[in-house]
C-alpha cells in the first residue's frame, strides 16, 4: 500500500492482482515524505523487498505509528521487536499502515481531506481466474492436497476470498477508486495512470522488468477444473455480481 503526497495518489492493494509488482514499480517514483508499507511475505519472505531495491523502488517507510502517538509500552514494545526479529518488517507492534489495509482504515489514518483530493487506485482481476489464483495460493501456503480441499470445497468453505478485494475498495458497500487498472489490460491501465500522473514512460518500462516472472499455471487445469466443477460457476457469478456488472466478465467456456 503506498501512499504519495509527491505524486498526490493513494495505492489502495487488492489481493491476488500483481499488486506488489506494481507497487514496486510505483515505489520508485515516491519522495521521502511518501508512506510504503513493506511487502514481506510468509510464503515467498523478503524476495519482493530485494526486487524493489534491485529496481531502484524506495523501501518500505513511513508506515509505523509516529513516535509522539505511542505509549510508553509500544515504545519498549518496537524496541524487542528489532531486537527479536529476523525480519524486523513483520508483524511490528506500532504498524500504522501496512498490506492490503482497507480503503475505511486508511482514509481514518491519513484525514477526509487527503483521502478524498488523492486519486486513489486499484487493480480488479476475472473474478473466475482470481478464484483459481487464490484457490492455488491457498493451497501453497497452507501445505493442502488438492485431494483433501477440492476447488469446489474450497469455494464453499472460503465464501468470503471472493469478495476480499471488494472489503479492501469499498466503503460502505461504495467503492472509492478513482483509477482501476484491469489485471487482463494491465499495460494500457498504467499508460493512462502515467498520463495522470505526469510520470512519462518510466513506470511501465519499470513495471515489465518487475513483473517478468511467470504463474506457473496451466490454462487446461484451470479450465478442467471449472469442467469438473460446474457449480462453481454459478456461485462465482452470484458472489461476484458487481465485478461481473461492472467490468463485462464472463464465465469461462468450453467445448463438450
């Protein structure tokens, strides 16, 4: 999450959408006053904040609760964090601003008044391909066989992943973004956010040298799944309706 009183926009990140490839890319272009929460990871640790300083991003900063706001306890708190930790960006005891934080919390730490003169800005993904994103990614970090928590287990038993990003862009049942970049035309989103910002090219070059890697996913699995899991379907297009609405996505299809 990062946001910049330089380029005057608030990064509000969603789940699952190659949120920290852009934040890194972002990063680079923050001042010293700019508040970027750090992108640790219990599954991939320190990589990405090692990808942000190789291209030039600034790291994580102005994220912790201000010194004058603490008690005395969170200062003794923060101190045996630094000293006990491995990796001192995690889970610190005076966190402010932090990953995936909500639009409603984020607008109460920073004022009305910036909240609503910033552009703040998202990324939305396929509900359908989100949902086998975060069906994989939940595997992964979790150690599950597929055999034990099925696509459709998981869908039913984890209703609430599918409407995550929602909770993180909305306030209200209202969503606050400005600029949503589409995950599927992710390039031509950041081209039009470059424009409102004035920030050129220099933001997707620094984009496609941090995104490069790839899913690993195989688009047959995926699509097997949905094939072996027609109910899914329907519950994706129920939960997921104002995305759906929104952004003219369709459910996947297939030949019998």
């Amino acid at each position: 999450m990062i946001v910049s009183h330089k380029l005057k926009c608030i990064f509000i990140k969603p789940t699952k959408v190659a949120g920290s490839s852009f934040e890194i890319a972002l990063s680079k272009f923050c001042g010293p006053e700019d508040i970027i929460t750090p992108l640790y990871s219990l599954t991939h640790g320190n990589e990405d904040e090692i990808l942000r300083l190789k291209h030039g991003g600034r790291p994580p900063q102005n994220y912790l609760k201000p010194w004058r706001k603490r008690q005395r306890r969170e200062v003794l708190d923060a101190s045996l964090h630094f000293i006990k930790r491995k990796n001192p960006f995690h889970q610190h005891p005076s966190t402010y601003y932090f990953d995936h934080m909500r639009a409603k919390a984020i607008r109460s730490r920073v004022g009305a008044d910036i909240f609503s003169s910033y552009l703040k800005i998202a990324i939305v993904r396929d509900p359908f391909d989100y949902a086998l994103s975060r069906y994989r990614f939940t595997l992964k970090q979790n150690k599950i066989d597929p055999l034990s928590m099925t696509f459709g287990r998981f869908l039913t038993d984890m209703p609430e992943r599918l409407v995550e990003n929602r909770r993180i862009t909305e306030i209200d049942g209202v969503s606050v973004i400005d600029h949503m970049i589409r995950f599927e035309d992710f390039e031509n989103g950041i081209r039009q956010l470059s424009e409102k910002l004035c920030l050129g090219g220099e933001l997707l070059n620094t984009f496609r040298k941090v995104n490069a890697k790839k899913s690993g996913r195989n688009p047959k699995e995926d699509l097997n799944l949905y094939k072996i899991t027609p109910e899914a379907i329907l519950l994706i297009e129920i939960l997921c309706k104002k995305d759906i609405e929104d952004f003219g996505y369709t459910a996947p299809t297939w030949t019998p």
